[in-house]
C-alpha cells in the first residue's frame, strides 16, 4: 500500500502521469482448524494459521460467537489464532 500514490516521467519538455493505487490482499486462512478428540475434563487447543497478522477474528461453536470467558480463552500470537476450550465437556462436541 505505500507503494500507491502519483508517478511521473519527465523529460523537460513532457510530462507523462500516473496514479498508482495499491488494493490490499483479502485475509486468508493458510492452515486449517484441525478435529480434535480429548477425554472429558481436560482443555482443549484450536488454531488456525492466516495470512496477515492482526486481523479481527470472530469464534463460533454451532452458528453462536464465542466470547472470552473462564470456559474459552482466546488470542492471537502474529498469524496464529487460538481457541483453549477449558475443562471441555461432552456439551462442547
């Protein structure tokens, strides 16, 4: 994006222009969520790699956001977003 902005050829007695706008690549996931199987009772790690850090991410279970609490912890680590299900139960399938 720095790139963008307005270039010019000058040959002293000519002037040649141009605008060079610069659009962002759209955010991707590079690697997958991956399916987990843990005994109740332990907690449980989800993440997934993007290609862009800082991005704002958004975790659901069944359609529903998640939202940080004493069950759910999530943060961000560069490109890495994680998801620690704590003490998972057979209600977090």
């Amino acid at each position: 994006k720095t790139d963008a902005g307005l270039y010019t050829c000058d040959i002293g007695t000519d002037v040649a222009k141009s605008k060079v706008s610069v659009q962002e690549k759209p955010t991707e996931v590079t690697k997958q969520l991956e399916d987990k199987t843990s005994p109740a009772g332990q907690d449980i790690s989800l993440s997934c790699e993007l290609s862009k850090p800082d991005v704002n991410i958004r975790w659901y279970k069944d359609g529903k956001a998640i939202r940080k609490s004493q069950k759910y912890e999530l943060h961000q680590e560069g490109t890495q977003a994680i998801l620690i299900i704590h003490d998972s139960t057979v209600k977090d399938s």
